[in-house]
C-alpha cells in the first residue's frame, strides 16, 4: 500500500477546501489505518511504502504487527510505483498488488481477486470512477504502464489500457470503485457505509470519525 505523511495542508487538498486542512488530515489519516487493519491477512507478505522518507517513524509507531515498511522512491507517482514493482519483483515476489490510501472501503474480496487473476494473465487493473484505478497488479515482469502518464486526470485509465494493448500484454479488470478525495465521494462513503448491512470494526471506526466530520461540514 502506498501512503503518504498525514500532515495538514499537504494531503487531501481537495476535501481540505471543503472540511478545512485539520479535519482532512484526520480523516487521511484514519483512512491509512482502516487500511492496514482491513488487509492485515491479506497476501503473503504486506508493505506499507510510505512517503516522504523522514517520517518513518511516525508510519512505524501506527502501523500494526505484520505490516513492512519501507519509504517510497523519488519522482512522480509513475516513477514511484514502477521502483516499488520492480523492488518487490527482484526480491522475489511473484504476484504484486499494490493500492493506494484513497479507498479506505475498497472490498477486501477485490484484492484477493486480483491475487488470484495475476495466476493467468500478468497484469490487473480495477478501474476508479474518476477515470484512473485504484490498483495495480503484475506477475512475472513490471508493465510498461508508468511512464508519461497525465497522473490525476481522466486519461489515466484510456491511455493505461492503451499501452497494454499496444504491448501485447492480457490484463484482467476489477469491478470499478471509488476514490475519496472531495466532498462528493466523501459523501458517498458516508451513505455506504450508513447503508451497509454489516461492517467491520475498522470501518466502524471509521464511519464514526466520518460522521463527527459530516456534523462539523453541516455546521
């Protein structure tokens, strides 16, 4: 998973012009948390690939057992994703599968899914409704995905599936999911998670944290 220092002003600008920079920083950073408790027995081995590098320590005290650290490279996001495959590859891993920190309810099932898609074609993708994706997979080899993408826009997803077509490469396709990064989505989460039969008791958590933040935008 990939996540950045939770510090105010700094992540989550979008939802910060609309809640303030303090409750955004909150909310990230319960995001990160719900995360790592959701998939803490997901895969074989876990990393939390945390940026920037000096704030190790602040990721270390609130990451949970079972969780490897490990900061993240420089450059842009395409740089940075394509360092960590290529890492988790030569050291030896098989199947990849990387999510970022913006989908805090993201199915556990779907992750699986796309462990279990990367045993028959080398790359997975699940499509964002914001026209990127929440999650990249690869098995074998790094795709020639991550390089000259417009990251955080709508042609993140076009032009994705573009290079993989014009490399040849098979790649499966998750169901689509949301990212949380403005007012709107951050309602939309409230009212799954109003609406959810059942939830787990980190999104629990979270939707409590969510609801005082609601309160606090209604005032």
């Amino acid at each position: 998973m990939f996540a950045k220092y939770w510090e105010p002003g700094r992540v989550k600008t979008r939802l910060a012009a609309s809640i303030g920079d303090q409750a955004a920083s909150r909310l990230y950073h319960r995001f990160v948390l719900t995360l790592l408790r959701r998939f803490a027995h997901v895969g074989q081995r876990r990393v939390l690939a945390y940026a920037p590098a000096e704030r190790g320590a602040e990721f270390a005290a609130w990451a949970p057992a079972g969780w490897q650290l490990a900061p993240q490279a420089g450059g842009d996001l395409g740089q940075r994703i394509q360092a960590y495959f290529a890492g988790a590859l030569r050291d030896g891993a098989t199947r990849v599968v990387l999510v970022g920190s913006d989908t805090p309810n993201l199915p556990v099932e779907y992750v699986d899914e796309a462990f279990q898609r990367l045993s028959q074609v080398p790359v997975v993708l699940g499509p964002a409704d914001d026209g990127g994706y929440y999650l990249v997979g690869a098995a074998g080899c790094v795709p020639p995905i991550f390089a000259g993408i417009p990251w955080s826009s709508p042609q993140v997803w076009p032009q994705t599936v573009a290079r993989l077509r014009d490399a040849g490469c098979p790649y499966g396709v998750l169901p689509p999911w949301y990212d949380v990064d403005d007012l709107a989505s951050l309602r939309r989460m409230d009212r799954d998670l109003a609406c959810a039969a059942k939830l787990d008791e980190p999104l629990g958590e979270l939707r409590e944290e969510l609801s005082r933040a609601m309160a606090m935008n209604d005032d």
